[in-house]
C-alpha cells in the first residue's frame, strides 16, 4: 500500500494530539508533534532568561540561539514519545502551565517558525508520517493526501487538558487552563505568520461529543479512503 502524508491540525487541547499517536500506532506509521517542538524551545528560552513579564520575548536573543536549540523525540520505555532539548528529556516540563503561557509568543517570532517548520519537513521526506499542529496541512504539508482540522468548544477543551494535568499530578486550576486556552486560540488564529486556520481540503471534525473510540473509527475509515486504489 502507498504511503501517505497525514496533517493534523486544530485548536489548543481539542485532542489532536491522542488522535494522531493512536493513529499513527494503528496503521504503523511515525507520529511526530510539532506542538511539543514550540515547546521545547520556549523552555529554552525561558531557562536562558529570554522572557520578562514587562518586555516579553527577547525575539533577538532566541533567533540568535537557535543553531543551539537541537530538539529530538525517543521512545520512553512505556512506549510513549518523550521530547529531548539538547539530548535532555523535558517531556513533563514542556507540558507545565509555565511553557504553556508562553508558548504561543514564541510560536509567532517568524525565524522560530521556519527554524521549526524546516525540521518538521525533513521528517516527511520518506511519508508514512502523521503529525499534528496549528499549520501541518497549510504550510509544513500543504500537498498532504489526509488533512483533518479537530475542533471542539472551549469548555470541553479546557475541562481535558485539566484532568490531564491532574491524572499526571501537576496541581491546576480549571479556570487558568480556560483562560490560557483562550488566550491561545486567539494568538494562534490572528497571528501574521501561518495563522491556525482549516486547509480548504481538510476533513472537518468535530469530537465535542465523540468518544475516542468513535473518532477513531472515522479516521481509519478517511485513511483507507484516501490510500485505496
Ligand atoms: O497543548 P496543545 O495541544 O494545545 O498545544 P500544542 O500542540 O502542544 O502547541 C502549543 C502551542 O505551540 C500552540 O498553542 C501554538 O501557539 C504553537 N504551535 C504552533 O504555532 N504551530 C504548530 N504547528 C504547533 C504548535
């Protein structure tokens, strides 16, 4: 069977990214998220005092860094994906609410994003690859044969990514998940550079009310669709 291209795309926490590693795992193909990638190296720059409450982000002292940024992905021994910066595993921190405030401000700075999106496509040279983000089916793949753009309310979203963080044990607060949710939907979707938008040739899909399960079961289907005959 020929091997495709998969882009996943949608808004903060709509479940993108445990839709694309249990598709990735059920039809053998490599997952890669390119969200975890803005991550990694908005906790560089905020290990490197890049970020001030009053200023911002230090955009000059980031672009300058970032032939010193090396970002990797392995497979942990629970068979998970973990995230290396420099050959360290920072999985649980880039996940923490500190990243995630400022993950969207580094993830408009233009160099950041070529910087990225230039690794993100050396990654889809051999295709058999699923990979999910804000701009995978519109700028890193645009000629993807599978887009899908998830999208779920803002309440549901934020309820997820709460009892995620609680079953992993970081202490959170319902409504500053809600309130960074938003704020990141609003950065990512008026930003100049590849803004979060749905290709014109994606599959929409809606999981307010899907289970895993049932949302699966429409992927796969979309999957054998586009890679029959
Ligand atoms: O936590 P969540 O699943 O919502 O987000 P993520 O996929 O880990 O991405 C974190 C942030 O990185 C997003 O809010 C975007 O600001 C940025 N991002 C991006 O700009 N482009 C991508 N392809 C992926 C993430």
């Amino acid at each position: 069977m020929k091997k495709i291209t998969i882009a996943i795309d949608g808004y903060s926490s709509s479940g993108k990214s445990t839709m694309a590693k249990q598709l990735a795992k059920k039809i053998g193909y490599v997952y890669v998220d390119s969200g975890a990638m803005y991550r990694a190296t908005t906790l560089y720059a905020l290990r490197h005092g890049m970020t001030s409450r009053e200023t911002g982000v230090d955009t000059a002292a980031l672009v300058a860094a970032l032939p010193d940024i090396h970002i990797s992905f392995t497979l942990a021994p629970d068979e998970t994906q973990h995230t290396l910066l420099n050959g360290e595993d920072v999985e649980k921190e880039i996940r923490g609410m500190e990243v995630s405030g400022w993950v969207s401000p580094v993830a408009v700075i233009p160099e950041v994003r070529h910087y990225l999106v230039k690794l993100q496509q050396s990654y889809g040279n051999d295709k058999g690859i699923v990979m999910d983000g804000r701009d995978i089916g519109t700028t890193v793949f645009p000629d993807a044969e599978m887009k899908v753009f998830v999208q779920a309310s803002p309440e549901v979203r934020a309820r997820r990514r709460y009892e995620e963080l609680i079953e992993k044990g970081t202490p959170s607060d319902y409504d500053a998940v809600l309130a960074n949710i938003k704020e990141r939907d609003h950065i990512d979707t008026t930003r100049k550079e590849s803004p979060l938008r749905k290709a014109e040739d994606a599959f929409v899909l809606d999981n307010d009310n899907l289970s895993r399960e049932e949302q699966m079961e429409v992927l796969v289907k979309l999957f054998d669709e586009k890679t029959r005959g």
